[in-house]
C-alpha cells in the first residue's frame, strides 16, 4: 500500500505545500495530493470566500518540477470546474512533467462546494446530473489520455484530441454515495473513499468490487487524521485543539499505533494508497510517516 500526503493549499503562501512535499519525499513517502478548491469550503475550520486557497494544478506542477520521483494528484477535481477538454490537457501535462506519475482524482461536488460555484459564476446541476457528468467526464479523459477521440454523451460534447504532449493520468473517482462507487467501479482505474471509517469503508469496497464486474478497480482512503505519538500524546492535541475552539468533526483520530491497526485493516479490503492530510503541529508528518514505515 502506498502512503500520500494530503497538500496544506489553503494558504496564501505557496512555500508552504512545498516544503511538505519536499519533507514527504525525504520521509520516502510515495506521492502528495491536492484539494482542487476556489476558496476553502465549509468542512474546514477556517473556510469561505475571503480565505485563500492555492490552485491545486498549478501547485502539483510546481512539486513535480521541484521534488522529482514524487507521485502527484488531485484529490479531488470537480467535474463541473472545467470544461472536459481544459481539464484533459491539465491532467496530461502534470503527467507529461512528473515523468508518468500523475494521478487526476475527479469528484461530483457536493453541498460543501456550492458557495464557489455560486460565487464565480459556475453553474451547479443536480446530484444527479452531476454524477452522470462525472461518468462521462471519466469516461472522455480516458479516451483522450489513450489516444482515441471521445464521441460525446448527453453532458461531455464530443473531443477530438489529441492531447499533445501525450499523458495519461490515472483516473480516480472520489465519493461515498452508492451511485459513485458505482460509477468508479465502471469508469476508473481507482475509487477513493475520503473520510471513512474501516466498517464504511469494507462495505464500500465489497460494493465496487461487486460492481467492478471483472474490471481492475482499486480502492484508496483519504481522510483529515490527527495522530498522536501515544494516547497522552493524542489527548494532549485534543486539548489543545479544544482551547483553540476546534472540534473533531471529520477527523480521524488517534495514536500512532492505532493508525499502523487502521492501515492494516484498510490493507486487508485490498486499498491501494492511504492519504492522509495531517491535522496538528508541523511534526505530524514526520509521526505518520514514522507509523506507516
């Protein structure tokens, strides 16, 4: 199972990200990844639109170019941001300049991304029609990364291509529901299940597999996680997370030991990478890092 860092983009400050990337890379960790918001969404502590959220390509691009060797992606990209088209040429470039290591993680959105869209202008369809894009979109870039035009569906146009120069990503798809586990299972090379707990997370991957049908699809986890060297080191982050006024919502929680059990468990349901966005001081990276070796 490989091990992902979770970039910290929500920032004005773009040394940032890339000294955690370049920390992962000396801890030998396999790859960092980035959210693809406008501004920081409602889930985050601190989120609306006057905070500042660095561009995930661009980012990613930078980390490719400065810390070789390192896999790079999004986690995730929301198919209604970009057109098909922009974002196949991004994707492919990112991989072009990682040498091959790209990963495009695509999402539906959900309620948490509404303001951006409506802040910028972005229409938001329903859930529905959302997922079904998100199929299409997949399903289009696809074609495009392997040389082969797309010849439209009832949300992606057709797209000639060619994408040049060539790339070609792997394709993840990032969602909870049933319908985009789903729609992973049909149209991806992988399916990540951000934020769930190990029972969430079985039931989730027995499903893909189920609907896999035969095809190879690989499940992955990714999820905000606050790991404690030991429990009282663990109760001494809840604390002072609690005297800051944060709560624990979202976030798994827990010692280092108690991650190593957690990956075990996650191994077992045959999950390909875990991606983690380390919640606490600066040295966290370098306690998970230390869990998961």
């Amino acid at each position: 199972m490989k091990i992902g860092i979770s970039l910290p983009v929500f920032t004005a400050d773009p040394a940032r990200p890339l000294s955690v990337a370049a920390r992962a890379s000396e801890l030998g960790l396999d790859g960092v990844f980035s959210p693809d918001h406008l501004f920081p969404p409602a889930v985050y502590p601190t989120s609306g639109p006057d905070k500042p959220s660095l561009e995930a390509f661009s980012v990613l691009s930078a980390v490719a170019a400065t810390v070789p060797a390192m896999h790079v992606g999004t986690l995730v990209s929301r198919v209604t941001l970009r057109a098909p088209g922009v974002l196949a040429k991004q994707a492919a470039a990112l991989d072009q300049l990682s040498g091959g290591r790209a990963i495009l993680g695509l999402g539906a959105g959900d309620s948490a991304s509404l303001g951006e869209h409506q802040r910028y202008g972005i229409p938001f369809p329903p859930a529905k029609t959302r997922v079904e894009m998100l199929e299409e979109t997949a399903l289009a870039l696809r074609a495009l990364f392997e040389g082969r035009p797309w010849a439209g569906g009832r949300h992606v146009e057709a797209l000639e291509g060619p994408l040049l120069p060539t790339g070609s990503p792997e394709v993840w798809i990032g969602g909870l529901s049933d319908a985009v586990v789903q729609v992973a299972a049909r149209a991806a090379d992988a399916w990540n299940g951000w934020g769930l707990d190990a029972q969430g997370y079985a039931a989730r991957a027995a499903s893909l597999r189920a609907s896999a049908d035969g095809r190879e699809v690989s499940p992955t986890w990714g999820g905000i996680a606050l790991v404690g060297r030991d429990r009282a080191d663990v109760e001494r982050l809840l604390d002072e997370r609690a005297k800051r006024g944060l709560g624990t919502g979202g976030l798994w929680v827990g010692s280092a030991q108690a991650l190593r059990d957690f990956a075990h468990s996650l191994e077992d349901h045959g999950c390909s990478w875990i991606v983690l966005l380390a919640a606490g001081p600066d040295d966290r990276l370098d306690v998970i890092a230390e869990a998961l070796s």
